[in-house]
C-alpha cells in the first residue's frame, strides 16, 4: 500500500511540473496563404502641377476673402463711388477723388498738358501719382488709344515718338502680327505712364462710303488721295508707282476689272491720277479696295 501511495505523488508531482513550463498563450500557427493586417492608408503623393493648382486655388480663397473684407468694411457711400470711372476735370481733380471715392478717371487730350505746353515724362508721373495718392483703394486710370484719327497720351511728344498706328495701318504692315506685337509693345508703355485701362481696340463699323474708300485708298503704299469734300468721286494719285493715269486706268480694267477714268482726260493737272466714283455697295468698295491693294503691291518701283 505504501509503495503504490508513493507512485501516485510521483506521478502527480511530475504531471504538475510538466504543466509549468507550458506557455498561457501559445502563438496560433501562420498557414500559407494567410494574409498579414493590412497597413494604414496613406496619402497618395501630389504631381508638381497638383501642388500649382492648390496653391493657386488657395491663393484666390485668400484674395476673395481679402475682398469680401474691404466691402464689408466700406460704407454705402463709398461702394457707390467706385462705380463711377469718369473724365477727369480741370479743377480740383485730386480733391474729388477722396471727396465722392471716385472709381476711376478717364484722361483726354488736355490731361496730357499743362495749358498749352505738353507735360513731360516726370511731370504726368507726378501727375498720376497724385490721383493714386487721394485715393482709399487703387484708381482706374484709362486713356483712349485706339491708334490713327484716336490718340490721347501718343500725341505727347514727351511721352512718345509719334502716335499710334491705328489697326488698320498696322494690317498693311504685317498683318495680325503686327497688330498683336504693337498692341503688346503700347500696353507696357501706357501700363508704365500709370495707365492701366485702355480703351481699345475697338470695332469702328463705317456706314459712309466716303469715309470708308478715302481711309482705304489713303493707307496703301504707293497711293495717295485727299478727302472728298462733295460729290460721289475720288481723285487717287498713281504717281507713286511711276504711272500715268491712263497706263494706271488701263491695267485696272484690264487685270483687276474695275473701271476707272485717267486724269488726264480733265486736263493736263490730272496727269498722274484716276477717278473714281464711290457710288457703289459697301461690299463694291471693299472689294475695290482690296484690287487697289493688289495693284499697288504689284506695280511699286
């Protein structure tokens, strides 16, 4: 009985030991196939032009905020002047700005000037510098420079070299291109007198074929005519392209198919010019204008 009592604690003593030295919570085997936690997301990274266009986008929140700000702030009064962009007058020109919070002046011819003497480059700097000055938010300062017959700040002398070319003068120069480059080139130098709204260019539709067929013939190279004072008929000087009126009237009728009258038959003063009459559709006259182009371009010396 003894010796089976002392088996039994034996046993149970090992058993006891055996159950030590397992761990309380064993690792669960990994099976093949068996997919790991997936990882967090991230952010996906930005392209350069991404990171532009929330910049750019950030940037315009802030201007409108900023605008949103100062019409807030501004009073009744105020908003309503800035909607008035008007010409500037003689007198009291900076005191009116602050006194009615204009939006902007428009400058004429005698704004470039100082009685009759034409102000010079510092003086009219001088002079929009002051506008800006009486004025609680940025003026708008416009000048019409449409080019040719339309000239403000260009007939200043100390301001440019010479007026501006209207479009149509500049077309016969070189095209669209050149009216492009010219209107690109008279923007930066009105932008640098303090002007920075130009009125032009503009669409002028003429409706009188006097008007029309003189500022067509007169801007061709190698012609040249004066304005019609009456009548339906105008006299073009083909001297330029050493022809005399009735070589200029034949070739004309012969390669272009428009009917012309030399000058020489109303006597020896009209050696060297043609007559014609004006009496037509708007359509005629540009088509003849066009054929008077291209006759010129073809028989210049």
């Amino acid at each position: 009985m003894k010796r089976f009592l002392a088996a039994l604690l034996a046993a149970l003593t090992l058993f006891t030991l055996t159950g030590c030295g397992k761990t309380e919570n064993p690792a669960e085997p990994v099976t093949p196939g068996q997919a790991e936690e997936p990882a967090a997301p991230t952010e996906p990274e930005l392209t350069p032009e991404e990171i532009a266009e929330q910049e750019r986008l950030a940037a315009e929140k802030a201007r409108e905020e900023r605008l949103q700000g100062l019409l807030d702030s501004m009073t009744l009064e105020e908003k309503v002047g800035q909607l008035f962009f008007v010409r500037c007058p003689e007198t009291n020109a900076v005191e009116d700005i602050s006194t009615y919070h204009l939006g902007g002046y428009l400058l004429f011819g005698r704004d470039y000037k100082d009685g009759d003497s034409w102000l010079t480059w510092e003086q009219f700097i001088q002079k929009i510098e002051s506008y800006q000055d009486a004025a609680a938010i940025p003026l708008l300062i416009g000048s019409d420079e449409e080019g040719g017959t339309v000239t403000r700040a260009s007939r200043n002398p100390n301001l440019f070299s010479e007026p501006f070319k209207s479009p149509q003068k500049l077309n016969y120069i070189g095209g669209i291109e050149e009216i492009l480059r010219d209107t690109d080139t008279r923007s930066r130098e009105l932008r640098a007198l303090g002007i920075n709204v130009n009125f032009a260019p503009v669409c002028d539709v003429s409706t009188d074929p006097k008007d029309f067929i003189y500022d067509r013939i007169s801007h061709i190279d190698g012609l040249s005519c004066s304005k019609p004072e009456g009548a339906f008929y105008l006299f073009i000087n083909v001297k330029g392209l050493g022809l005399s009126g009735h070589e200029a009237a034949d070739i004309l009728l012969k390669e272009y198919g428009v009917v012309t009258v030399p000058g020489e038959s109303f006597g020896s003063q009209g050696a060297g010019y043609l007559r014609i009459s004006y009496a037509s559709s708007m359509e005629d006259l540009i088509e003849a204008g066009n054929k008077f182009e291209q006759f010129a371009q073809t028989y210049k010396k």
